[in-house]
DNA sequence: TGCGGACGTGTTCAGCCGAACACATCGTAG
DNA sequence: CTACGATGTGTTCGGCTGAACACGTCCGCA
C-alpha cells in the first residue's frame, strides 16, 4: 500500500501532530528527512493524499484527519469476516472502528498503519485460549513459524490458525481437535499476524 | 477569571480546534467577531495565554494547551498484586494506568470510577481461557452466580475465582482442576466482577 | 527499448501569518 | 484628575507556507 519513504513520512507527520496538534509544515519534513529541496516532501504528502491516509486540513496545511491523532491513540478498523482480496487501509469495509492504546500491547508508532482487527467466529483457536466473539488484534507482516495468523483460505474468508511447518510446506493448524489441519495448495496467503486479545464478558 | 470577550474567544478557538485539529488564525478570530483590525484578536490572545489557558504552539500558532478533545477515554488503573485491603481510588499503589476507550466493552460512562484492571498471575482460571498475564479489567460491583470475580482470600493477595453458590454457602471456584475449591470462612470480599479482558500475545 | 512511477534538486512566487507601532475610546480604581 | 486595563482601528514588515515549473535519476514493466 505504502511505500518505505512514505510511511516513514507519515510517521512523522503523526508523531509531530500527535505532540503539539499541529502536522509539520513541508519544510519541516524537508529538514527532518535531510532533503534539499522542499518539493520530495510536498511529493510524498501529495501521494500520500491520493492513497487518502491524510489531508489538507484547512485548506493549506498537510495533515492526518483530527481524529486520527487524538493523543496516542491508534484507529484500528475492525472487520467480521474478511471477503476476498487482503484487508487494505481502506476503511470503508470496516464493520466499525476502534480506539485504543498502542502501549497496551507493546507496539511502536509506526505498528499503526499496519494494524486491523478481527472479530472471531467459531472454536477453532479454544485450545489456544481464543473465543467466540473475541477480538483479535492483527499486524500485517510476515509470519513466523508458530505465529497465530489471520490467513486467507479458499480465497473466500479469514480464519484464524496458527502458522506450522512440517519439513518446507506450510500448515494452518487449529487450535482444537475436532478441526482438521488447513494445507494451503498455492500459495499461504497471510493477512496479518496475532499480537493481541480483546475479549469482552458481559 | 476572564472577562466576557475573552471567553468568547476562548471558545470560538475551542470549537474550531476540536473541529479541526488546527486553531483558528489571528484573522479568522478578527473576521469571525467582525473585528475591523487583526489586533484585537492578538490583544484577547496575549490576554488569554497571560491567564494560562491558551499558549503558543508551535511558536506562532496559538492554541489551547490542553487536549481537552480527547474521545472519552477511561483512565484505569492496573494493579499487580494487590496487598490487604480493598482496592481504592487511590491510584498511587497502582502499577501503572491504562486509557481504553469504554465502549470496547459496551461499558457505560458511569462504570468510569468503578473499574481496574488486574495482572493476571498462575494458571488458575486457564478453563476460563484466562492465561498468565492477561489483563483482567474488572468492575467494582456486587457479584451474581456464576461471576468471574476478584476476591481477597486469606487477607493478603487478591486472586480471580469463579463465584459460585453450593446451597447458601458461596465457593470460589478455579477453573483448574488442578486446583481446589475455596470456601470463604468469614464474609466474601469481592473486590470486582470480571468485565473483559485484554492480552498481549508478543 | 520506451514508458511511467517513485524519488529528488533548484528556484520563484503570491499569500497568509504573527508581530509591532501608533493611536482612540471607555470605565474604573486610586 | 490621572493612570491603567480592556477593547478596538489602521498600517506595515519580515518570515514562513504551499504551490508551481523545469529538470534529473533510478527501476520495473510491457
């Protein structure tokens, strides 16, 4: 979605607007990242426009969306079940939006963009203590062996399994007897991996 | 404390920052209030910030300094262990505070001052699908059968146990066959109901 | 081999911004 | 009566800002 420069200047952007309020100006970005002419930042800002992360908030100034940046807080997209297709920052498919604070689960700041949540269906993942109607938080990277990924299967819908090798072919194994382990054919599509629970009791 | 005109300004700056994240210019203020000169928009600032409650932001742009805005966070505190006694307001025995948006877990506003939030420690509610170092968040209420709730046994640690009723006596029971029931001599001390739960899985 | 996108330099320009200075009015406290 | 603060007007200045134009490099893709 992003490129490496551009997420890197997004990260500025968020961390400088989350500390005073105010996005930094082209010339700040021009001065932090070292370049001579102010116009590769206005070119970043302007891709990153386009790819709709952020926007001119008064009609001059570059900035992220205001509620993007309230305090430390991390917006994350919430999604059911996932269609076909991996889960973009596109936020329109969301089922709903969620705040919440990255220091709750040891992330760093540029773990932002990279993060959605799921809402779990079924007892596959019991046997590793994750539930019906749990929400699961996500980071898109690349998975290691023993990983919980979110991972598309049947090119249809997102299941939660956790990541197994035996010898070089990939496995998704559930967390539960009763479910057969998953052989991915092609190739393992990962859509993100687990770092967090949210469960609600009440 | 600020006089009539002060506090209109102050809160066209307050609207307009919430709003957009960016407070108004000095001419946005003049043009808003229909001020034929810029200065008495700058006069009412320098006023304000001489008061406390605005300053400059970035140096030029002024603003409020706090971030009144911010969603309606919770601010929870998050014990360890907790000693003899009954877990208060008082937030200086509290390991560390934890902000988390409420209606994650469909809390109402008023359930504020009656949360924390337990570290969880042993295997004892692993049949619960609670693990070692879950973050439990916990109401303080009265319990209901069947409750997850944190109870202060023996006087000294408080530990999470299901309440259950054996006729009229109450138990605490571990979802752990590994462990036995507790049977409360004296009163029950509940010290709050298990409401959610939050886990860090890197 | 050519095309386009990502990335970057160098420069110029019009507009907005805060700041400052000079000055006026009004009410109130000493 | 005077001094001062609150509230304004009118004007000017230097600095910062986004925007635009021209130009160049590198790399992947058709």
């Amino acid at each position: 979605m992003l490129t490496e420069k551009q997420e890197a200047i997004l990260d500025f952007v968020r961390a400088i607007q989350a500390e005073r309020g105010i996005p930094p100006s082209t010339r700040d970005i021009q001065r932090q990242f070292g370049y001579a002419s102010q116009n590769a930042a206005m070119n970043h800002l302007r891709a990153l426009a386009k790819k709709g992360v952020i926007e001119q908030i008064d009609g001059r100034t570059w900035g992220l969306k205001a509620r993007l940046v309230q305090a430390h807080l991390f917006t994350v997209p919430v999604y059911g079940s996932i269609p076909a297709g991996r889960p973009t920052a596109e936020e329109q498919s969301a089922e709903e939006t969620l705040q919440l604070d990255p220091s709750l689960f040891g992330l760093p700041a540029r773990a932002a963009n990279r993060l959605w949540a799921l809402r779990v269906r079924g007892d596959s993942m019991t046997g590793a203590h994750i539930l019906d109607g749990d929400l699961a938080l996500l980071e898109r990277r690349e998975p290691r062996a023993g990983d919980i990924i979110a991972a598309l299967v049947n090119g249809t819908e997102t299941t939660l399994k956790r990541l197994l090798y035996r010898g070089r072919a990939a496995i998704l194994h559930a967390e539960n007897p009763r479910y057969a382990d998953i052989v991915p054919e092609s190739g393992l599509e990962c859509q993100g991996v687990l770092v967090g629970l949210i469960r609600r009791t009440t």
